[in-house]
C-alpha cells in the first residue's frame, strides 16, 4: 500500500503489463456490476485509484469503448454503459461451464502444469487480503492473475489473446463473504482439487467455486 493508503496495482512476479492488468480490471468491474451503467469513468481518478500512470488507463477505456461496454458522450465524457442482471446471469453460466471445461482439461495434462508456481500465487492474494482486505483493487488485481493463470494452464494450446477475453466471467469477491470460506483458503482447497487428478473431485471444485461466486453478487 502507498503512503497514501490508497490501494495500488502492484504486479505479482510474471503478471502482464500494467495495460493489460488495467484492462482486465475495468472490465470485470462493469460486467461483474461493481461499475453500474451510467457511471462516468474519469482517467485521471482511475489512475489516482490504481496507482499507475494515466497513459495505461487511456489505453484501457479505448479497448472499452471498441467492446462496446464503455460509451462517449458529448465533451469526451466516458460512462459505463447498462449491463443488465440477466446480461451478468447469463455470463454466470458460462462461467460455471468454462470452469467445469478448464478443469477437465487441467487433470488430462496435470503433469506439464506448473502447480508450483500457482501455488506460489497465494502468497501475493494472502498479502492483498491482510494489508487492503477483499475490497481493494490489489485484492481484486492478484485473485484475477491466478484465475487467468488457470486458464492458460488449461487452454495452454489457445494462446492468451482468446484466454484474456475471459476476465469478465471472474468477479473479485468468490465467496468470500460466506463464514467459513477465508479467501486464500478456499483458493488452496481450489488448487488442491484441480491438481488432484481426480477428474470428479475437480469438476465438483471448479463448479462449486463458480456457484458460490454468483450466489453472493
């Protein structure tokens, strides 16, 4: 954290470029509901909020505005457009099939997947979690990071551009809301299942933490 107290984007060790990271983030924060249709989307606080230059957040709110999420009003003014609850359902879907598909996938190739180093991304979602709490967006920035890094593990022969395209169906809070279901925790208990083996015990994971993850938005 800053001086300021201000959450930061600080990147893991491997993690993409500050661009990119940005992207993923405002995106996820409009298709997961956190940014509501018609909010105005003011670079220089976004940059001020993420700790990062204004230049990243330019790019971003460009490629927002080609996906179509992100409009521009008269005076440049950029707003967030309507992104519907049954719009967000239905992404909530696809993410429980996406997971179940990834984790199929995971045990067929188990033994080339660099378990270690997913591992080790709990350390950086640990740190999050007990200096800025599960709110902040260093929370939100390292959770998204071992999601994505899942996904390339599992479609490992896609590529990452396709894979990238997947942010939105991964919101910040995954259940951690619920008692009994601490954050880092239920991550490791996520790896633990993925990198079993077990293609049942894997599936029921996969699909259980996408579940949870919708019950609570």
């Amino acid at each position: 954290m800053s001086t300021s107290g201000t959450p930061t984007v600080r990147a893991a060790s491997g993690a993409p470029p500050a661009r990119e990271r940005v992207y993923r983030f405002l995106r996820q924060q409009i298709t997961s509901g956190e940014y509501r249709g018609g909010r105005r989307l003011v670079e220089e606080e976004i940059a001020d909020e993420l700790e990062v230059s204004r230049t990243p957040v330019r790019e971003a709110l460009q490629r927002l505005a080609s996906d179509g999420l992100v409009d521009r009003l008269r005076r440049g003014h950029l707003v967030v457009v309507e992104f519907g609850d049954e719009a967000r359902a239905e992404l909530h879907e696809l993410r429980v099939a996406f997971d179940q598909a990834a984790a199929k996938l995971l045990v067929a190739r188990t033994g080339r997947v660099d378990w270690d180093r997913l591992y080790a991304m709990l350390d950086p979602l640990a740190e999050a979690v007990a200096q800025h709490g599960t709110a902040s967006a260093d929370y939100r920035m390292v959770h998204l990071d071992l999601h994505m890094a899942l996904n390339r593990e599992a479609f490992a022969a896609l590529g990452p551009s396709l894979l990238d395209r997947q942010t939105f169906l991964y919101p910040a809070d995954d259940y951690v809301q619920q008692p009994g279901h601490e954050p880092v925790r239920q991550h490791r208990e996520l790896l633990d299942a993925l990198s079993s083996g077990d293609l049942v015990r894997a599936q029921a994971a996969a699909a259980e933490h996408a579940i949870r993850a919708g019950s609570i938005r």
